[in-house]
C-alpha cells in the first residue's frame, strides 16, 4: 500500500513539474531547451567514455600480455602486425616508426643496429606520444566543465526571471493570496533544480573521467620505460664506437704535417 502511494506521489508530482514546464515563459522555455540539449549531450559523452575506457583497459591489457610473452622483443613485436588500437600499442608503434628512422632491423640476429645513440631521441618521441594520448582522453572534459559551471547559472537565471515576472503579477493584483503567488515561485524555482540536475552529474563525470587519464598516464609513463629498456638492450651502435678513433687519427696526422 506504503510503496502504492509513494509511486502516485512520484507520477503526480512529475505530472505537475511537466505542466508547469508547458506553460512557463519564454525565457524559462529557453532555459529548460538549453539544459535539456546539455544534458542530453553530457550523458551522452558520460556513456561513450564508459564504453572506452572499458575496452581500452581490456585491450591494453592483452597488449601488454602479448609484449611480456615476447619480452619486448621489437622484431618478434613487429611480426605479429600490432595494431595501434589502444594506447600502450599506439606508443609502441610510435617508438618503432621513430627508431625505424634511426636504426636498421636486423632479423637475422635479432638486434637493431645504429650508427649512433638513439635512445635521446626514442625518450623524446614517447613523451610526445604520451601527451597526444593524454589529450585523445581528455577530449570532451572541457565540455563536461562548462556544462557544470554553466547549468546553475541557468537554472539561476530562470529563477530570477521567474520571481521578477511573480513581482509583477502581485502588483497588479488587489488580492494576493498563495494561490496566485505559488505557481509562480515554484516555476522560479523549477530552472534552479533542473540545472542542478544537469551540472552534477557533469562534475561526477569530469572528475572520473580526469581520475581515469591520470591512471593511463601513470602506466604509459612505467610502459615508455619498459620500451625505453627492452630497446637499448637490443641496440648494437656499432659505428658510433668507432667514429672517436677515425676523428683522433685525422688530429694526429695533422700534428705531423
């Protein structure tokens, strides 16, 4: 009976709120549009992100799986054709391309020989990678930000518009009375909590989804240096050694002529 009776206060009092968005002004109108379409657009960058970072993590885990099993080894890496389709992948292709510009692949003995230090240069490139990750991420919390500063204000605005217009009536009414005073303040009152509505789940999401780039952040910087190590084990510069020899010899034979 108990649950009965609470459903019909629910179904009533949403009936009466959809009424009283019907017949609100025109500026309240607006302001209920504005925060419908924000909102509609904030769940929708809420329900994507979820779906993501979901198979981000789990694709990024058989990633890091398979570059384990292989112990990180970049001509076996390169053979399996890895597709850049999560982040620990795509800063491993990025590292390969940039090294494939600096070094040659040996596959017969399995090592990567170059002519000079590549490491610097391989350090550089991850870091870039990780920022462009980062900002693949972070797209759509500046959205989520605006949403949550820009929804209360709204509701605001319809509030003090709705009180303004609620002033106006009682002066040119002789008998004020609850009745003609209520629908008024609670349309008022109706934009603020629609936009409260609206902006809270905004910072909710910005604050996870923030919370979340972090992490991925952290493990592509412990994954750079996984990368970073397995590389400069199977580097072999071999003329860069003998390079300071061939510059000493040409000092010395100048010395004697």
């Amino acid at each position: 009976m108990n649950g009965h009776l609470f459903q019909w206060i629910i179904i009533n009092q949403l009936g009466d709120t959809l009424r009283q968005m019907r017949e609100s002004s025109f500026l309240a109108t607006f302001v209920y549009t504005s925060l419908f379409v924000l909102s509609v657009i904030t769940w929708g960058l809420i329900i994507k992100k979820i779906f993501d970072l979901r198979a981000e993590k789990k694709r990024a885990q058989l990633f890091r799986q398979l570059f384990n099993k292989l112990e990180g080894n970049i001509i076996a890496l390169s053979q399996e054709g890895i597709l850049p389709a999560n982040s620990p992948a795509r800063l491993f292709v990025s590292a390969y391309e940039e090294l494939r510009l600096w070094a040659t692949l040996d596959r017969e003995r399995n090592c990567i020989i170059a002519d000079r230090p590549v490491v610097p240069a391989l350090e550089r490139t991850l870091d870039r990678a990780i920022e462009l990750e980062k900002g693949r991420w972070e797209r759509g919390t500046t959205f989520l930000a605006t949403t949550a500063s820009v929804s209360p204000l709204l509701g605001l605005l319809g509030t003090v518009w709705g009180v303004f217009l609620t002033f106006q009536r009682m002066g040119m009414e002789q008998n004020i009375t609850l009745q003609t005073v209520g629908p008024g303040i609670s349309e008022a009152l109706l934009t603020t909590v629609v936009g409260l509505l609206v902006a809270i789940p905004a910072v909710f999401a910005h604050n996870g989804i923030l919370r979340a780039v972090r992490n991925i952040e952290t493990e592509l910087e412990s994954f750079s240096s996984e990368i970073i190590n397995h590389f400069d084990r199977q580097i072999v510069v071999g003329a860069y050694r003998k390079q300071p020899e061939k510059l000493m010899i040409r000092k010395k034979t100048s010395v004697v002529t």
